[in-house]
C-alpha cells in the first residue's frame, strides 16, 4: 500500500507517516470543515496511460475531508498506483472517478481503517453522462469517460480523450490557493486570495463574491513645476500645472494635471517649451512620448522626451492655453 496516512490508525502512525502526510493547518471551509485538496508542488497525482485498461497515477499529497465529527485526513501517495477499469457496458458509457479516499471504521460500516486510490464507478446511462457521487471522506482527482463495449481486447480507453482533471488544491491559511478544478466555491474569509487563471482574486466577505485583485497605487506627492517665461499658471481655469509619479500595477506612470496659458494667440513662447527646466531622471519617460492635449479650443499635442523635456506641437489654430488634465503615460520601456 502507497498511500500513507496520519491520524487515523488506531495503533499510531510510522515516523515515516508523520513526515510524509502534511500534518498542519490548511485553508478552512467553516468554523470547523478544511477545504480539502491536493497540495500544489510538481504535478501531484498525475495520471498517464499505463495500458489499455490501465490507468497510473503518481505520487502526491493531499488532505481529505470527512464530516464535521471526523475532521480532515492528511494523506501522501509516495509511489505510484497502477488501476485497472472494468469493460465498458453494452449500451452505454459511463464516468468513473479515481479518487483518494480514507476509510475509517470510527465512522463508516467497511470495518476498515486505511487510506487508498481506487475507481468509484459511475452510472451507465444514456448522454449525457454524470460523474458517480462522491461518498464521505473521499477526494475527486480525474474522471474517466469509459465508452460502451470498451475493453481491452477492441483498444481499450482513449486516455488522450477520456481524461477529464478534477483536482483541486488546498493551502494553508493566507496561501493563495492555485487554479484548480472547481473555481465555484465560496471564501471562507475576508481577504483570503485565490489564483483564477493568472488573475489574482479576492474574497470579499461583504459582497459575497471572489473580486479581483488590484495591487495598491502608489504615488509620489505632486510637485509644481516652475514655468518658461511667457507662460503663467491656471490657463482656461484649470489649476496650476503639476505633475507626479505613479505606479499602476507595477509599472511607474506619469500623471499630469492642471493648464498654463500665454498672451499670443497660435504662438506658445520659448519655442513651446512651457518649462523653465528639464524634468529629473526619475520622471523622465524611458521612451518618447507624444500625447494629445486639449489647447485653445482645438486638439493638439505635447512631446515628453526622454531628455526631461516637454514640448508642444503646436496646431496653427491654437488660441492661449493648453490643457494637461488627464494625461498619464509609462515612463518605463
């Protein structure tokens, strides 16, 4: 027998036992329910064609679920385990479970107290075919489709085909659980974190519902740049021109607010260049960039250079002022 356990017989548990079975605390489901799954490393309880008929399935560890009396077993399956399913039927397929499932004859009738892989059979039926229900104290890993008069002896099972993962995965708490079969599960708590896809998800106790991550702004306070001759703050009554630095979802930004303005119409001073310095390096884009701007009345745009400067590119219709509000760029490559 490869599966280990700890905890469950009655005699105790072998030093081995102990250090393989993930003895801890994992993500709960309620006050007293462990969300039960596989433990994320490698590619635990992998299933690979092994004949025609054969399924194998690797090495892993998990923790399994009983009722609320029984608690959670943590198992460890350290060699791989080789399963031979039935025929399939005359007339119709059916789905078989492989699952990890523990015996425990404290609270169930098998008179036994071991913990192994096996195939829980499903029903023959017309389509569309269900997966058996799981009994108590038993973990879904992969569901195999066995189609009508499948056999040995005509080819056996196509494991390419027939193979559907039905692993989940299990951490402990403040871990974030990985994506796995059966994403429609509630939190168990306010700010427990999953992964769903490469989006990071979390668990809002107050909405009821997994809301998506977004890392915290962080932003340096705005700074007021001194300004060319000929330019002069608040142009069309839009506050003085600032700028600040701000990173959006790991990658710094620049964001701009505010408007200056100028005495003649269609011709900004200092060769457009409404600045009387460069910006430093820290706020200089990595890249030139160009971005439209509202000015005067009509659209135009505004050069920020990788030098630290900033330019207009003037539209020959263009009255006073120019705009800067709502401009936000990438300062990094």
């Amino acid at each position: 027998m490869t599966v280990r356990t700890a905890w469950l017989l009655p005699n105790g548990q072998t030093r081995e036992d102990t250090r393989l079975a993930p003895v801890g605390t994992y993500a709960p489901e309620s006050e007293m329910r462990t969300r039960d799954g596989v433990l994320p490393g490698g590619n635990p309880f992998a299933a690979t064609g092994a004949g025609a008929m054969d399924l194998q399935i690797g090495a892993g560890r998990a923790v399994v679920q009983g009722t609320d009396a029984q608690g959670a077993y943590p198992a460890a399956n350290d060699a791989p385990v080789t399963l031979t399913f039935a025929d399939g039927g005359a007339q119709f397929g059916r789905i078989d479970t492989v699952a990890l499932r523990v015996y425990d004859q404290l609270f169930d009738v098998n008179g036994q107290n071991l913990a192994r892989i096996e195939i829980i059979r499903g029903p023959e039926t017309a389509p569309p075919l269900t997966a058996p229900a799981m009994p108590s104290a038993c973990l879904r890993l992969w569901d195999v489709t066995v189609p009508a008069g499948a056999s040995a002896g005509v080819g056996g099972i196509n494991w390419s085909a027939a193979l559907a993962d039905r692993r989940r995965f299990t951490v402990a708490p403040g871990g974030i659980i990985p994506r796995g079969w059966g994403l429609s599960f509630d939190g168990a708590y306010d700010g427990q974190y999953r992964d769903n896809g490469g989006v990071l998800e979390r668990w809002s106790a107050t909405a009821r519902a997994w809301q998506t991550y977004r890392a915290p702004v962080e932003v340096t306070g705005w700074i007021e740049p001194a300004l060319a001759a000929g330019y002069t703050n608040n142009g069309n009554a839009q506050g003085n021109l600032r700028y600040r630095r701000i990173i959006l979802a790991g990658t710094p930004h620049m964001q701009w607010r505010g408007g200056v303005s100028w005495s003649t119409s269609g011709s900004p001073p200092n060769s457009a260049q409404p600045l009387a310095a460069a910006l430093t390096a820290d706020y200089c884009p990595a890249r030139h960039t160009s971005v439209s701007m509202a000015a005067g009345g009509v659209p135009m745009k505004c050069d920020f250079q990788t030098t630290g400067a900033v330019r207009f590119i003037t539209n020959t219709n263009v009255t006073t002022w120019a705009g800067f509000g709502g401009i936000l760029y990438p300062l990094d490559a």
